[in-house]
C-alpha cells in the first residue's frame, strides 16, 4: 500500500523521512516549515512537492500528515493545522503523549517514531531503524505499521507509557554516550593528545557491550574497587568541578551497582 504523505518540519528527522519516504514508493504532497526556504529546499529531495509555510491543509490530498518537529512545537502545530475530512495525524516524538493530538481537527491520530539518532549530513538507512507506532484507532495502526514496514522490518506497537521508558533508556545509551565522547576529546585536547587513540577503544567498548552484555563488559577502576586512581583522576579533573563531579557520580554508581 502507497500513501500520499504531507510532512510537517524541516529538521533532522524531517530531512531524512522525506527522501526515505519516497524511495519507498509513497508520494510527498507537500512540506511545511516556518521558513518558507528551509520548506523549499527540502523539497528539493523528492520529486515533486508543494512548499508551504501556512497550515491551511484543506485541499491537501495527502492522507497522512507527520509532525516531524521539536516536542514543544507538537501541540501548537498539532491544534492550529487544518486537515481534509478521514485525515490520520501522527508526530514522531518518543515523549510525547499521543493524546496530545486529540484536540486537532484529524480524524485520526497516532504515533509514528523512528528510534534512531538524526544529523543532517550522515546518511541514515531505515532499514536498520525500528519504528515504534501507535493509535486508538485499529484500521489506522494498521495504515502505520504498513507505512513504517514499506521503510523497515523493525515494527513495534509502544503504548506511549512504555514509549517515554524507552526513549529515556534511549538518551543513556545514545546522547549520554556521546556526551562523554566529546568529554573525552575535550581532555585529549587540553593535553595535546591525539583523540585517534581513542577510536579503536571506544568501538571495542561498545561492541563488547553489546555483545556480552554492559554489566559483564564493564571494566575500569571504579568496577576493581581501585580507590586510589579514582582518587587521582579526580583531582587531576580538578581544573573543571562539573566534569570531576560527573567523574565522581558515575564512579560511585558503578561501584553501587556491581
């Protein structure tokens, strides 16, 4: 089943679901931004679309209207669009409630999140990406989960209770992570160190992980109970006391934990 598909935002998700979309057979109708340009130069990526930048979508012959925005514009958008009659609504939040589409003029709504990281400028490939659906409404969960198949074979039904733990297990193991990458490119950098040496460790890290499982994986002087190079790293990360306290924190937790 092909849909016709109106997306609402420009950003990271928006700039990789629309592309996506279309080499799965759909067709993008149109593409919504605040920024008339940034609407316009998304829709460079298909083959043919109507920029926009009002939300008037009453002659739309889209059937499927995907809030791809920011969390906090979700309720805005979701309650000032005007959709066709037997419209579906969805956002592709991992927090955010689905009732918070309930007051928009849609005919039905629901879910639509790809749990995946988004950058502008690094290919994604969908068919590594789970998508995690949602709706009250049967035959329109049906519509989403052969949508999000025709992208992936990765489908999961999530309540957004669920969802909301997910996202947030999702944060420690993906933006938390990097954080401290960037942490470390940070000392290696105040030091004159080459960050490469770190790469190969990094990978085999997270490999490990994966593969045997992180509380097995888990390594370092915090885990032997070395209270000594503990003790010296924190002073040495004295020069910056948020990033010794974090040192600290998450110390103290691996040795709770284990």
């Amino acid at each position: 089943m092909k849909f016709k598909i109106a997306i609402l935002g420009t950003g990271n998700v928006a700039n990789h679901l629309v592309p996506a979309l279309e080499n799965a057979g759909h067709t993008i109708t149109e593409i919504y931004g605040r920024n008339i340009e940034d609407a316009e130069k998304l829709t460079e990526k298909v083959y043919v679309a109507d920029a926009k930048s009002d939300l008037d979508f009453s002659d739309s012959k889209a059937e499927i209207f995907i809030l791809a925005v920011s969390d906090a514009a979700i309720s805005d958008l979701a309650d000032e669009i005007i959709l066709p009659e037997e419209s579906i609504l969805v956002h592709t939040s991992g927090t955010v409630p689905s009732s918070i589409l309930g007051y928009s003029s849609a005919s039905y709504t629901g879910i639509f999140y790809p749990l995946q990281t988004f950058s502008k400028g690094r290919e994604i490939d969908f068919v590594d990406v789970p998508f995690l659906i949602e709706s009250e409404d049967q035959e329109t969960l049906q519509k989403l989960k052969k949508l999000a198949k025709s992208l992936s074979p990765s489908v999961f039904v999530v309540k957004s209770k669920d969802r909301l733990a997910l996202h947030v297990a999702a944060v420690f193991a993906s933006n938390f992570t990097n954080h401290m990458i960037r942490l470390s490119e940070e000392i290696m950098g105040r030091q004159g160190l080459d960050f490469e040496m770190l790469k190969p460790l990094i990978i085999e890290s997270v490999s490990k992980s994966l593969e045997l499982g992180a509380k097995r994986a888990q390594t370092g002087p915090a885990i032997r109970g070395d209270y000594g190079t503990l003790d010296h790293h924190f002073q040495f990360l004295n020069y910056n006391e948020q990033v010794a306290e974090i040192y600290r924190l998450i110390s103290q937790d691996i040795i709770d934990v284990n």
